[in-house]
C-alpha cells in the first residue's frame, strides 16, 4: 500500500509550529490581560469579557499544546491512563467553548451598549458582564459533560468510538461551527446598525466603544475564517463515517486534515493581541505606554521603597530611640 510523508509533516508542524503558536499565543494574551486591568480600560464591560477571553486562552494554550509537544518525546499518557485521556479532551473542548461563548456575550454586550433607549443601554455593565460569565461558564460545562461519560480507550487510541463519535460529530457542527459564528454575525450586525441609528440622531458613541467594538468584530471574523476548515472536515467526516475499507494512503490524509484544521483552530486563542495592536488606536497606545514608561515607573518605585527604608533606619545608625 501506498503511503505519504504527512506523518512526518504533522510532527515537524507540532514541534515547531505549535512551539511557535504557544509562544506567540502566551505572550499576546499575557500582554491583554495586563492591558485590560489597566485605568483605561478597567471599568468597561468590554473589557471584562476581553480579559475572561485571555484567561481562557491561556488556559486553552497550555492545556491543549503542552501534551502534544510532550508526545514528541515521550509517550502519550492520554492512551495509557482513562482518567487523564477523559479530562485532557474534555477540558480542550470545554475551554473553547467558554472562548467560543463568551466572545457571542461581548458581541449581546456591544448591540447593548450602543442602544439609545436607556433601559437596554443600561444592560451593558460589568455586573451583567460577570454574571453572563459565570452562566456560560456552567452552561458550557454541562454542555459538554457527556464526554468524560463516554470516552474511553480502546486499541490503545483515546477517542470517541462507534455511535458516538458520529453523534459527537453533529454536536460539534451546531455547537461550534454553526451557533457561535451566527450569534456573533447577527449581533455584531445589529451593533453595526444601531450605531448608524445613534449617529442619524446625532448620539455619537464614545470612541472608547467604537474601537472596543472594532476589536470584537476583529476576534468574530478570526473566529468565522478559522471554523471554516474545521467545519468542513467536520461535515466530510460525517459523509465518509460509514465508509469502509479506507486504504493506508487515505486514512493518513484523514488524519492530517483533521490535525491541520485543529491546528487553523489555534489561531483563535493566539491571534486576539495581534489583531487588537492593528484594529485599534487607544489599545497600540495603551501598550506603547506600557513598554516605554512601565520600567521608569518601576524605578521610581523602587527608589522611594529605598528612601523610605533608609529614613526608617536612619535613627537607629545615629544612636536614637524610636
């Protein structure tokens, strides 16, 4: 039989490319959260949600990436141990449902945001922001639950086997390729829509808003190109589940296109950072000043701790009693 050399590919793509995604990815969502707990952007509900997305990218990153760069040289523990072979998949998948779900929250908080009725403008805080979280964090969580139920090991291969990995398949469909992107179209549309509305009136929005909203349109177009691949792989999997008899060559390209169009699925959790410095002005400024004044700041404060300590003691050299 026939084979290729996409195997090798895959592996050289993980050593190196994801080694670079979690680089790249850690760095960027490191930097959010630093700048979203900043002054500037603190008490926006915004910004609340553009910092939940950071964690749970992180989070994503390291629990998601750090196996699969361990397999490279050790063997994997997720086909010799069930517990960890339940967890590991259920807590990849759960992870990017909260990033999925939590994205559409900030897409419900711009339309909101930008109402001129004051009632449903009143809507967009960052208490509602919080308890939103909270909800999609449980409500995802349950969502998901069937997995560590039904997983298992069988041929030494954690996975999803018979019935249910053709199930597992249409969940995926809705939940991830068809909810969340036409959440966030249908609302960032609306968003879109009212702002136009409060400009014919002559209500302007805050300029803060309109980039906040610049960078949740950005992440919602990231979010719609990546799950593309993804979904397409997923609808091919479900035509072809019944096929039978798949040559050597073909299972190795099945393999590939779905590792390949996992890997597209990174560039969500890694690109948000990226994309923030490029859509939106106060942001690229907020981090210029971090980098070009956070050092001098840290000086400052650490020759006024010198001060302070130095006149602490200073009656001690001299012989006083304090």
């Amino acid at each position: 039989m026939t084979t290729t050399n996409l195997p090798f590919v895959q592996e050289e793509m993980i050593r190196y490319g994801m080694s670079i995604c979690l680089a790249l990815g850690l760095t960027g969502n490191i930097c959010n959260c630093i700048i979203f707990t900043r002054p500037l952007y603190r008490r926006s509900p915004s910004s609340v949600y553009h910092l939940s997305l950071s964690i749970c990218a992180l989070l994503h990153l390291i629990w998601s990436i750090s196996p699969q760069l361990h397999t490279l040289y050790y063997p994997d523990l997720q086909n010799q141990s069930v517990f960890y072979c339940k967890t590991r998949l259920f807590g990849t998948h759960v992870l990017g449902l909260y990033f999925r779900y939590i994205l559409v929250c900030a897409c419900v908080d711009r339309f909101f945001a930008t109402r001129a009725d004051v009632g449903r403008r009143s809507l967009s805080s960052v208490k509602m922001a919080i308890v939103l979280i909270v909800i999609t964090c449980i409500v995802c969580s349950l969502a998901a639950i069937h997995m560590p139920i039904l997983m298992y090991i069988r041929n030494n291969i954690c996975g999803m086997f018979d019935l249910y990995k053709f199930i597992f398949a249409f969940y995926e469909i809705l939940t991830i390729t068809i909810l969340p992107p036409a959440l966030m179209i249908i609302f960032s549309a609306l968003t879109i829509r009212s702002l136009h509305q409060r400009h014919a009136i002559q209500i302007h929005a805050k300029i803060r808003d309109r980039h906040l909203l610049r960078m949740v349109i950005a992440e919602v177009v990231v979010n719609i190109v990546t799950s593309v691949p993804f979904s397409v792989n997923l609808i091919y999997g479900v035509a072809t589940y019944y096929v039978v008899n798949k040559s050597t060559r073909r299972l190795q390209i099945e393999s590939f296109m779905n590792f390949f169009t996992t890997f597209v699925i990174y560039m969500l959790v890694v690109s948000p950072f990226y994309l923030f410095i490029f859509v939106s002005k106060p942001y690229r400024k907020e981090f210029i000043n971090i980098i070009t004044k956070g050092p001098n700041k840290c000086m400052q404060r650490r020759n006024r701790i010198m001060q302070t300590n130095t006149q602490n003691h200073a009656p001690a050299i001299n012989g006083s009693v304090v």
